[in-house]
C-alpha cells in the first residue's frame, strides 16, 4: 500500500443520496399541488388549501437547500 491509500480517487466526489433528495423534493412539489389541486376542487377537506401549498414551500427549499449542499459536496 502506498502513501496515498487513504485519498479518495481522483475527480469529483458524488454525494450519496443524491438522487433521493431530488426525489423527495419534487415530490413534495407534486403532492401539494395535488393536494391544493383536490382542496380547491371540493373534493377532500379545506384544510388540504392550507397544507397543500406548505408541502409546495417545503419541496421549493428543500429543493435549494440540496443544490446547496451538493455544491459543496455534502
């Protein structure tokens, strides 16, 4: 074993879990939309007018945040 055995390889680093915050991210979007969509409708409780848009929120910066990190490679 040389000198270097415990430098990470070359190149950029990925991040693990990548793909799943980006998922989850969207998803958020999508499911407040959903939600907001099918309270406006009349077709479940007034209560998914107020969630529906906090899920929309949340994905939005959960979904900067994740750049964020991912630029600095966390």
């Amino acid at each position: 074993m040389g000198d270097d055995a415990d430098r990470p390889p070359e190149g950029e680093p990925k991040a693990p879990f990548t793909a799943g915050r980006t998922i989850s991210a969207w998803g958020a979007v999508i499911g407040g939309l959903i939600a907001t969509f099918r309270g406006a409708t009349g077709d479940l409780g007034p209560v998914f007018l107020i969630g529906g848009p906090v899920l929309v929120v949340l994905g939005v910066v959960a979904f900067v945040v994740f750049r964020w990190m991912a630029r600095r490679g966390l």
